[in-house]
C-alpha cells in the first residue's frame, strides 16, 4: 500500500526515534575529516557514512530516517552488493534528501542571506524519488546582528521555503521545512529574549508563506533552531529557560496540524542538544512530537572514535549509537545525566 505524505511524515517523528543530517557537502565533511587527519575521498566518504547507517542497533531503534547529500543518495556500500538507500531501508529507516544549494549573499541586503535552488528543483525532485528519497530538506539562514534580520529577509527565505515544499508535496516527498535562526553567526552576542523575537517573527512568516502556497500542513515536518543565546552573549541561559523559552514560541507559532517537529542542534555541544530536548517533552504537554534531527551532535564523537581507521569501526558505532539512544530518551523526556554515562 502506497505511504501518503502525512504516513511518511508520521513516521519521521516516531516516539523514540528521530533524524540523522548526513547531508554535509563535500566542503563541509571534509573540514571534518581534516579534522581527524582523514583524507575526504568518496571512497573515505562512502565509508564513513556506511559505518553509520550500518550501526544496526541505533538504526532500528532511533533513527527514523537519514538525510543525505546527492553523491550519497547514489552510491552503494563497499562490498557492492547493495545501495546505501537499500541498507537503510533494510533498517526501517528513511532515506531522505538536501535539495537546496545553499545560502548566497542576497542581493540589496548586506550581510545577509537567501537560500539558492529552486531552479530546476521539479526535475531533481522526480529524480531523487526514483532513487528512493521519502523526504528532503531545505534550510534557510537568518542572523541575527546589528540592523538584522530584515523583514525583506525573512521573507524572502520564507517563500523559498514555501515553494520548495510545494514542489516536494507535488512529488510524493514529505518537505522538511528548516528556518534556522543561527546562535553561531559572525556576531552571535544576541541574548536569548532577541532569539525569542526573532524565531517568532520568523516562523509566523513561514507558516503565512506555507499556507499561501497551498502546503498540506500534515505532510511537512518543521527543523527549527531552540531559542538559545548567541554564542558570544554576554549572559547564557540555564536549560530549563531554552526548554521553556522555546516550547512557549512554538506555541505561539506552529499549527497543530504539524505533526512532528525535528530540532537542528545548531551549535550546541552533544549532551546541550540532548538535554534540551529531553526537558521540553518532560516538562510540557504539546500538540506535536518533539524530536531530533541533530548533525554534528550525533556524529562528532562517532567520527573522533573512528579516525579514518577500520579496527575503529565498532568503537565508532558504539560511540554513534550511544548518542542516538540518549536522543532517543531525550524525544520522550525520558533522557537523564545517569543514563548518560552508563555507557
């Protein structure tokens, strides 16, 4: 029988289970891997990854679906005998993909950014659901800094955003719609109140812009930031306020018919993001499951585990499967500092 959009987006925010951001492009992962003296190859690459999505125990249990980056939605594990796409199917986790082609200098606007990629998107969208993509993802970029965001800005990426999820709907591909209101952005001395007003604002004009374009609202899933201070602010936030802070503009913002929302780490340390989430499904009653969907807060340890080097395989899926059930536990409130160290 045939998934729906609303089946699919369901099963991305599962009790329990989240999304892994493998979409890194080749410059990005290959800053992480110099930082592990690890040449990026697409072989290296191809390893890498299938390390992770080969981590049967964090796969079947947590990890709902993965979203990867074009030359990886393409390639097949190191043995030949299937895809990637396949080995991750094998684990009832869904393939997902990054459609957008990243953020550019937006024209009138110094200093900030707008989200290139719609050219064309109808036909790589086909394409990537022939390959077997079930969902994709598109972020938008706002800082925040003196004199920014702009409401020009805000807008703009919005309505990308919203034809970008029109687009993927059109073609049976759930859209992840993701406005990221950066912590980590040039300036990031912004207190966690600015944040507050900023992701409000934002996620208002998202969901306008969402509703102009005709999106089902049940076949999408949100990947917003936390409200959280810059990381250069003067005075940080205790993590009860991030958890309150931003639970309260969710409610103010996000429709109920949502179902599920995946939360970026941004620039959280691993046990921050965990902590985060866990106290807001155990200290509030929400319309929508809160999970995650966590890049480097899933992956850093796993990939400084592993170091380039196949004896570290199984240390490295341990360390990766490790941080996947303390997210886990984290998207049902369930997460604790004991649990986090009974390794």
């Amino acid at each position: 029988m045939k998934q729906t959009l609303e089946d699919i987006a369901n099963a991305m925010v599962a009790p329990g289970r989240g999304i892994l951001a493998a979409d890194e492009s080749t410059g990005t992962i290959k800053k992480r891997f110099d930082s592990i003296s690890v040449e990026s190859t697409e072989d290296s690459r191809r390893n890498y990854r299938e390390m992770l999505f080969s981590t049967k125990a964090a796969m079947r249990k947590n990890i709902s679906g993965v979203i990867l980056f074009d030359e990886t939605i393409r390639q097949s594990s190191a043995s030949g005998k299937q895809t990637l796409v396949e080995m991750m199917q094998g684990t009832n986790s869904i393939p997902g993909i990054k459609v957008d082609a990243g953020a550019q200098d937006m024209a009138g606007f110094k200093g900030e950014k707008i989200t290139a990629g719609l050219d064309g998107l109808r036909a790589r969208l086909k394409e990537y659901r022939k390959l077997g993509a079930g969902f994709a993802k598109w972020r938008a970029v706002i800082d925040i800094a003196p004199g920014a965001p702009t409401y020009g800005c805000i807008r703009a990426n919005a309505h990308a955003l919203a034809r970008y999820a029109a687009l993927c709907q059109e073609n049976g591909i759930v859209p992840i719609v993701e406005p990221e209101v950066l912590m980590d952005g040039p300036v990031a001395s912004h207190s966690i109140e600015r944040c507050y007003d900023v992701t409000e604002r934002t996620l208002k004009i998202v969901f306008s812009e969402l509703y102009e374009a005709r999106v089902n609202l049940e076949g999408i899933v949100l990947k917003p930031n936390m409200i959280v201070p810059g990381k250069n602010a003067a005075k940080q936030a205790s993590a009860v306020q991030v958890a309150d802070l931003t639970v309260k503009c969710l409610k103010a913002c996000v429709p109920t018919a949502v179902p599920g929302i995946a939360f970026l780490s941004g620039g959280q340390s691993d046990v921050e993001a965990t902590e985060h989430l866990s106290l807001m499904n155990s200290r509030h009653d929400v319309p929508w499951n809160l999970t995650f969907s966590y890049g480097r807060a899933l992956q850093a340890a796993a990939l400084k585990a592993w170091g380039g080097k196949p004896v570290n395989v199984k240390a490295a899926q341990a360390a990766f499967a490790h941080r996947a059930a303390m997210n886990g536990l984290a998207s049902k409130g369930k997460w604790t500092k004991a649990a986090e160290k009974a390794k």
